[in-house]
C-alpha cells in the first residue's frame, strides 16, 4: 500500500498577523506529536530568482510590476518538485505565504485585475488547508511600526486586506479565517485544531492542482 501523503497547509494574511511564529509553533507541534512536518515560506529568498525579488523587497533595484509578478510566481514554480516529494514522502508542509499573497498584492497595485494576477499561479499544489489570519488594520497597527521594506504602508495593506476578502469567496479552496487578535496561544490551538483535521483527510485524497 503507498504511504499516506503529508499536508499542505498554508497560512495568509496581512503583515503583523503573525503568520512566521504560527507557522514554527505549528511544525514544532505537529513534530511533537510524531507526525513529519516541515515549514517553508515564499518568497524563498535563498534562490536566484528569490534573491531578484528580495532586494526588489528591500527597495535596492526596480521593477516593472507585471514581471516581479511572474518572478514570485517563478519562485513558488521553483519549489514545486521539493515540495511534491516531500508531500509524496509523507511529510506536512506548513507554508508562510503561497500563491493567493500573489495575487492579493500585486491587484492591490494600480491597473491590475485579480483574474489576471492568479493565471501564473494556475496548476500549482492546490493546499488542503489555507489559513487567514484576520486582524484589523487598527489592530496591526498596535503591534508596532512597519518596517522600511516595499509594501510595508497601512494604506496599501488595507488595499491587500480587500483583496484577500475577495479571494476568500473562491468556495473550491479550503479557506478557514482564524481570529490573529487572540493571544499567541489561543491562535496556535486553533491553527492547531484545523491543522490536525486536514492532516488526516489529506491522507485520504490526492493532492489537487489550483
Ligand atoms: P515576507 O517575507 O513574508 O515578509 O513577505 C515579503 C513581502 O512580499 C510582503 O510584503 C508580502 C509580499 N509578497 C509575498 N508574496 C508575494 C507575491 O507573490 N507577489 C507580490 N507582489 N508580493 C508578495
């Protein structure tokens, strides 16, 4: 009998909600608890390409908005044979970011349209789960300052924040919108709770395609 596959389960939301910190309190819980799992982020700024869109990030070089578009794109294209074996090997993989950041940002941008921003992404691992973590504006900004890096204003991540909302309406992704204004740990045993759910329906159908 094959071995039963692991998850993908993705974790989105604006900046300051606290995506980084569940992510690593829930592989180290799920690795706890004896079950394989692994974290990964995107961008993954350790490649080629993700070194392209990191210093994009970081204000050092320009781009043109539709190619830094198609080089995140890439960057996730990039990681697809990792993650499949991985997946395939049995192991979950817990995602910072993933293919709906992509569009949500770059259709906050003046002259884009959400259709138009989600083809590239088209065929990419489909996750099991995608997790928002919701927190108001006027909540992110009671964590503190943004930092100096592209994006990082509160009048575009309102504009991310609506994007998401519209993407969440997508009723063929597994969408689950987890209240980030909670404490660290309330947050982490929800997360905890729908993350446990889908790993063991994950195991039971093939992973999709979006
Ligand atoms: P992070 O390393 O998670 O802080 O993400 C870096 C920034 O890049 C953050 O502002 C969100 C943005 N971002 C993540 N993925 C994409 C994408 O695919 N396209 C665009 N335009 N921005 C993205």
């Amino acid at each position: 009998m094959a071995s039963k596959r692991g998850a993908l389960i993705v974790l989105e939301g604006v900046d300051k909600a606290g995506k980084t910190t569940q992510c690593q309190k829930l592989v180290q819980a799920l690795q706890q608890s004896g079950r394989p799992a692994e974290m990964m982020r995107f961008p993954e700024r350790s490649t080629t390409i993700g070194k392209l869109i990191s210093s994009y990030l970081e204000k050092k070089n320009d781009l043109e908005d539709h190619t830094v578009h198609l080089l995140f794109s890439a960057n996730r294209w990039e990681l697809v044979p990792l993650m499949k074996k991985k997946l395939e090997q049995g192991t979950t993989l817990v995602v910072d970011r993933y293919a709906f950041s992509g569009a949500a940002f770059t259709s906050a941008k003046p002259g884009f349209c959400l259709d138009w921003c989600m083809k590239p992404d088209v065929g990419l691992p489909k996750p099991d789960l995608v997790m928002f973590l919701q927190l108001s504006p006027a909540e992110a900004a009671l964590r503190g300052q943004f930092g100096e890096e592209r994006y990082e204003t509160s009048v575009f991540q309102k504009a991310v924040q609506q994007k998401f909302e519209q993407l969440m309406k997508d009723p063929s992704v597994n969408w689950q919108v987890i209240d980030a204004s909670k404490s660290v740990e309330n947050v982490h045993k929800d997360i905890t709770t729908h993350s446990l759910n889908t790993i063991n329906t994950a195991q039971t159908v093939p992973l999709g395609e979006l």
